[in-house]
C-alpha cells in the first residue's frame, strides 16, 4: 500500500513524496497522525545539511496519533488506542540504554531516528521501534495539539534545566525563548529558579516567557547580554545557563556570564561550523569549575508519562505556545516554511490532521 509525506528530497530541498506504507516489526507500531508539529531541527536539517545528505526521507519527529497496527509481541498497547510520540525512540536494549543514555543507543544521537535516520512523522502512517517502551497513551481530555509538545519541546526544554541541574532560589538564565527555551524556562521554574533571566527579542516570545516564571527579560539585541546580565547581577554573573537558541559563539557569553561552579545545560542544536570556542580566561584559564553538559533529549514512555502528568494536574500550559493552527494534512509545507521564516508572531505551528 502507498502514502503521501512530506520530505527532505536532498539538502535545501523538501517536497511531497510517495512511499510504501512501513511494515510493522514484532514490537513495534504503526501509527497514524493525529496532531503534528515542525521542528527548528527540521529545518537545521534541511537547510543547513547539519546530519549530511539525506534523500527522500520523510520530515517530521513531534505526534500525537492514533495505532492502526501491533507487532505480535507487543503487550499492552492496542489497534485504537491514541499516543504521544516522543521525538526520541531509543533501542531499550542497547547497551547504552543500560548505561543510561537511550538516546544514544546504537551510536552517538541514534535514539533520534524519525527525521534522521528513517522516514519521520509528516506522513499518512508512520512506524514506532519498541511501542511499549517508548511510545505513552495519551491521557483522556488532553487536547492532542497541546500534547503534541510532549514530543519534543517539553522533554528538550525541561532538559536544559535537567543538564544544568537548577536547584532551589539559584539564578539561572535561558538564553534563547522560542518554544524549547520557554519550556526550559517553565522547567527551570518548575525545578525552583530564584532569579530568572531569559533572553530573546520576539514580543509574543517575551510575553510567553514572564507566564512560564521568567523575573528578567535580556534582549540581545539592545546590547551584549553578558553585560546585561553582569549589570544585573551586581557583577557576580549566574549560577546556571541554559541554552535554546543563538550559535557556536553563545558559549563564549554563558561561560563568561557563569559563576565558578556553574554549569551549562544545551540543548541547542548546532547547525553549522566546526568548532565551539571557549574563553580561556573566563572558564578560569581551565579551573573555574564551570561544566558544560550538552544533550538530547531523553525520550521513552516513563518519561513522557511523567511530562503528560504535569499538563493534566495544570502544572503546565503547553496551548500557549501554539499561535498557529492548521487543519489538514495539506498544511504541513506552509507549517514547516513557517518555522523556517519564524515570522515575529510565531512561537509554533500545529497540524491537526
Ligand atoms: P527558535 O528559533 O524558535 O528560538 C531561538 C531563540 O534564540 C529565540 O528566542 C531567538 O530570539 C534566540 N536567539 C537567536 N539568536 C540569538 C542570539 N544571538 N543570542 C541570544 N538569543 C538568540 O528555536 P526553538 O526554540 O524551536 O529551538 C531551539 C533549538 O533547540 C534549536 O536549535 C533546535 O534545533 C534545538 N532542539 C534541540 C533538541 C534536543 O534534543 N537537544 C530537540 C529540539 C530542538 P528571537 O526572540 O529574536 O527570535
Ligand atoms: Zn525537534
């Protein structure tokens, strides 16, 4: 049987495709979309060729869908049911996995495979390696379009908070707020920042970020932020960082702006160029005690589980972060150029099929 995407047709090319529906593995599933959403690592995917050459393979890593088929030895799942997709299926076997690193299972970022190394979620049907493990049931009531951030923004932001290990009244500040950087502010937030510090520029992004627990806004481009946030802070810098956004140089700013003993939390993807640079003074000629942990983020259906929770009991309000709506599959291109274009009034874009 064959189906529509949308994909990645070679480096700075993207167009509708069509494939053979995948065909089910004993664990896993096939899935059919609900609600999806474009990622800014599609577009570093395409546009900038950050993973290298990719031809014809389907885009797309956030969903919310619904099964339409089981692997013979998958247990609990059924034909039917509705999931939250995690951007990340790891291998749960791996030796990696066991070493507490599923994202990594199989190779450096391989627990990244939809949109990477296989055909990705912007399709009539999509397959799930390991659907007990890794994909969770949507929760009852959940709206699918504000679920569909439990794929990616919510694990990836909550992640930055998570790598550079936020503790109670400490002072952090998340550099870049589009919806990862948001997220890492509401889980900086949520793991109990004093003093919070986001830097952006957009508006609508700003508003988002003092709702989800910033106290400090930073504009980056109003002046150098480290300066802003020296000012701020009578000199003494912060006590973490988390990264969502700028480029290779943004590490030049957080470990200048870090306190000795601080750490680094980044989830940004780097597109382009070789090498991160490191101010040799700043990060105490090599001794300042300032870490720089860097991840992806973890994916897996405990995991996803735990985040649903936060939405259900109202901890967490994803809904804000969706400015735009678009109904039909047909929309996904205009969705995905829109995350390429980031117009000022956009935070992220979903599709409800
Ligand atoms: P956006 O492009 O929407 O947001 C980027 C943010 O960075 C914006 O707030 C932007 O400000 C700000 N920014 C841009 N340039 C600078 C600068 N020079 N200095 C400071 N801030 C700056 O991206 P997303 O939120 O969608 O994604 C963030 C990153 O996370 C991407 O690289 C994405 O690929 C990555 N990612 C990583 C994952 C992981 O597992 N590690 C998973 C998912 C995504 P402005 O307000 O002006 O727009
Ligand atoms: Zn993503």
């Amino acid at each position: 049987m064959k189906m529509k995407g949308y994909a990645m047709l070679g480096i700075g090319k993207t167009g509708w495709i069509e494939k053979d529906v995948p065909a089910c593995g004993p664990l896993d599933a096939i899935v059919r979309p609900i609600a999806v959403s474009p990622c800014t690592s599609d577009i570093h995917t395409v546009w900038e060729g950050a993973i290298g050459e990719r031809t014809d393979m389907i885009l797309g890593h956030e969903a919310v869908g619904e099964i339409v088929e089981v692997g013979s030895l998958v247990k609990d799942l059924k034909v039917g049911e509705k999931v939250i997709v995690p951007a990340i299926t790891p291998d749960w076997g791996s030796l990696e996995a066991q070493g507490g690193y599923s994202m990594h299972s199989g190779g450096m970022l391989s627990g990244w495979k939809f949109s990477n190394f296989k055909d990705g979620v912007f399709a009539e049907y999509f397959h799930v390696n390991e659907a007990d493990a890794n994909l969770a049931r949507l929760p009852e009531g959940l709206d699918p379009a504000a679920a569909v951030m439990l794929s990616d923004m919510v694990p990836t932001g909550f992640h930055g908070a998570e790598l550079a290990d936020v503790q109670y009244g400490e002072s952090v500040c998340v550099i870049g707020i589009g919806p990862v950087g948001l997220m890492a502010v509401a889980g900086a937030a949520l793991k109990g920042a004093g003093r919070l510090f986001a830097v952006g520029s957009r508006p609508n992004c700003v508003e988002a970020a003092k709702a989800y627990g910033a106290t400090d806004i930073i504009n980056y481009r109003e002046g150098d932020i480290v300066e802003q946030i020296l000012e701020k802070t009578g000199g003494k810098g912060v006590d973490k960082v988390i990264i969502a956004g700028g480029d290779n140089d943004t590490f030049i700013q957080a470990v200048t702006m870090l306190k000795p003993g601080g750490r680094i939390g980044n989830v940004n993807y780097l597109g382009e160029g070789d090498f991160v640079r490191i101010p040799r003074a700043e990060w105490g000629c090599g001794m300042g005690h300032k870490t720089i942990a860097g991840g992806l983020m973890p994916g897996g259906r405990l995991r996803m589980e735990r985040l649903a929770a936060l939405l259900v009991n109202g901890r967490l309000d994803t809904s804000r972060l969706l400015t735009h709506r678009f109904q039909g599959f047909d929309h996904l291109e205009e969705a995905l150029l829109l995350m390429k274009d980031k117009p000022k009034d956009l935070i992220k874009p979903v599709v409800i099929m």
